[in-house]
C-alpha cells in the first residue's frame, strides 16, 4: 500500500509529488508523452498581467511559495533550472508609459514594477518608446526539471511512464486500486489529457493550443526577456524562443503554418536582425472557462482527486495549488472556492 497514485508529471504532477516527498509520503507515478504543455511552456513566472499592468490572480502568493518551492528543489536534485531574468516590457507609446507609472504608484503593483523608464540600448531592437521592468521574474528549464525529476523517480523505482488505463482502475471506500498497487489516494493531474478521464472529463476544460518558434539570432545578443506583443526568451548560444500564440480552435500538438506566420509577423515588427528559424513547438494549456485552476475531490469517490487548470500559469500556479490540494486531503483545509471543482455541480 502506497499513499498516493498520480497520474501525470507534468508541473502539476511534478510540483505535487515533490510536495509528497517533502511529507514523507510514499507515491507511484503514471505519466506518458500524450500532453507537451509544460515542455514547451516557456517558463516564465511573472506576477503581472503585462496587457493591463495589473497583477494577475493571486499572484503574489503564488510567486513567494513559487520561488521558494524551486529553489529548495534545485538543491534536491542538485542542478539550476531557475534564471533571474528580468522581463522588459515595450512601450508602444508615451500613453502606455503614463499607465505603466500610474499603476507602479499603486501599493499591490509597487513591488514588481520598477520606476524608471528603461531605454533600449541594443541596436538589433526597434523600440522607439522604451521598456517598464518588471521585477520578481524569471524563467524555468521546464524539460531540465521534469527530466530530473523523473531520473529520480526512476532511481526509487517509483514511475511507470506508460499511459494510465482508466478502465482498469478498482475503486474502494479506503483505497484504490491499480495494476497491482493498492494507495489511499490517487491524483489526477494530466493537463488537457483530462477530457479522457471520464470520473473528471465533466468538467469545463477549454484547452487554449500555443506554439512557440525558436530562432538562431546572431546578431541580436540580447539576455533579457522582451515583451512586446510576443515574448522574445533567450535560450543562451544566440538562440531565442518567440512566442507564444492563443489557439482556441485547435486542440493538439502539432504545428503549423499559421502560428509560424503570426509569430514572423509580430517578430518583424520588434526585430532589426536577421535571423534563422531553427525549431516550432506546440501544446495545449489546460484552460478552464473560468481561468481558474481545477481542484479537489470527487463528487462520489473520497480517494479521486484532481490538480489541473493551470491555463498559462503553470509555474506559478503549482507549487501553490499542490499545497492547498495536500493540504485538504491530509488536514481537511478547505480549497478556496474559486479553484475547488465542487463549483461545478456534476449534472
Ligand atoms: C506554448 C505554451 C507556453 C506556455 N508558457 C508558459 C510560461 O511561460 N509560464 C507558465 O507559467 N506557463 C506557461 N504555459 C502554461 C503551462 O505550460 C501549463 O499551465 C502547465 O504546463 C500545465 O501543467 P500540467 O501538469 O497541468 O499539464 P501537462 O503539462 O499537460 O502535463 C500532463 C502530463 O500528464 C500526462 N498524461 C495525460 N494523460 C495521461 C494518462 N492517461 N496516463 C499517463 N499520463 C498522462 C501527459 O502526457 C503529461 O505528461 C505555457 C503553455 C503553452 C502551451
């Protein structure tokens, strides 16, 4: 008998087994390659909301157990994955640095957007009116922590990386059983592949497909994080992840012509370089209608649970979400309402 079974090592597996392992809990992962969100993501955490200069839903306490939870897990696994980098955010006009200043004044805003109008010095840019710092930010290797945390995984004989059959799952009022192994729990965290799990495909997942591509810039020897109407990410070796596009339509993994073209024109409008592209990328982000994460119980079932809905806050939503979604199990703590899923009444 094992505590937890969990399905899904994507951030929102990865960020609540670690917060098991950090309880002395004992868990057997399931995880495939059928979902390639938190691979692809870019990464960033960022508390603002850079269309509006707002922060964006409970973001600052997201970010404080977001920082802490990876730092503690870069000295576990013994690697860096996190980069301080700032994020730059282009102004398009004088208005937009009038509404950048208004909003630094505000008490909530004060601590992640810094004062000072920062001109652009690197000649490859075509920013005419400047950036406003964002401050707190960063950016995750997400395939570094996922790789690691799977080596270890495998190292404590404790993951199957195969694709979890649900038909095969036997439910008691104490425990649940699968393939042999019996645990207390089972966490359902599969991203957008939850539309496939019929105890929780009732619940309004959207899905929202984003695609990056990434160029090999030679000229552009850039080190921050540039937003404009798309992210420019440095990857190191002159390489820039650009991106991401907002697809509601389209609900797989796979690129396409479109996005590369939309992403070449928003990119041609910041760029004064040139430039190669080397690679494109895609995944689904798990949106709610909503944009609230999905957490907590079956409706039927007291050992089914589910961590999902992370939309385009992954990183910073995990940690915080996987706490609170350990916390109700073990110690009964009620979820907030906005994520817990008896919001949605199961018809
Ligand atoms: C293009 C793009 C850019 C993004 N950029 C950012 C960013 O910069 N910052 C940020 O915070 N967020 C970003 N996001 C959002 C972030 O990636 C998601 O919020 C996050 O990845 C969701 O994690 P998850 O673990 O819920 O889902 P997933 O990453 O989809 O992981 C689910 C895992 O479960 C597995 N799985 C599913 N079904 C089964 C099954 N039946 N059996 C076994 N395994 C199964 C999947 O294969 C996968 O490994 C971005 C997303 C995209 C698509």
């Amino acid at each position: 008998m094992v505590d937890y079974l969990v399905v899904g090592l994507g951030l929102a597996g990865t960020s609540f087994c670690e917060t098991l392992r950090r309880n002395n809990k004992t868990f057997v992962v399931f995880n495939d390659q059928s979902q390639t969100s938190s691979r692809v993501a870019g990464g960033l955490y960022n508390p603002i909301i850079l269309k509006r200069f707002t922060l964006s839903w409970r973001a600052d306490e997201q970010l404080l157990i977001a920082v802490e939870f990876y730092n503690q897990l870069e000295k576990f696994l013994n690697i860096q994955f996190d980069e301080k980098l700032s994020v730059l955010r282009k102004f398009a006009s004088i208005e937009e640095q009038n509404l950048w200043f208004e909003a630094a004044d505000k008490d909530r805003l004060k601590l992640y957007l810094d004062t000072h109008l920062v001109t652009n010095e690197n000649p490859s840019l075509k920013i005419p009116f400047g950036f406003g710092k964002v401050l707190e930010t960063g950016k995750l290797n997400t395939n570094i922590l996922i790789d690691r945390y799977t080596e270890w995984l495998q190292q404590e004989n404790c993951i199957h990386s195969e694709t979890f059959d649900y038909d095969k799952l036997e439910i008691d009022t104490e425990y649940v059983t699968y393939s042999g192994i019996k645990a207390r729990h089972i966490v359902f965290a599969e991203g957008f592949g939850l539309l496939r799990n019929p105890y929780f495909n009732y619940l309004p997942m959207q899905g929202s497909k984003g695609e990056y591509i990434i160029i090999e810039a030679k000229d552009l020897k850039e080190s921050k994080i540039i937003k404009s109407s798309i992210f420019l990410i440095p990857l190191g070796n002159d390489l820039y992840k650009i991106g991401a596009t907002y697809t509601r339509g389209q609900k797989d993994n796979a690129t396409t012509e479109d996005a590369k073209n939309e992403l070449l024109r928003k990119l041609d409008s910041l760029l004064d370089c040139s430039y190669t592209i080397v690679d494109q990328q895609a995944g689904v982000r798990p949106t709610i209608k909503d944009r609230r994460p999905l957490v907590g119980r079956h409706s039927k079932h007291n050992n089914l649970w589910v961590l999902n809905g992370f939309g385009s806050h992954g990183i910073m939503i995990g940690p915080w979400a996987s706490k609170a979604l350990y916390e109700r199990i073990e110690t009964q703590v009620p979820l907030l309402e906005e994520m817990d899923v008896e919001r949605f009444i199961r018809t």
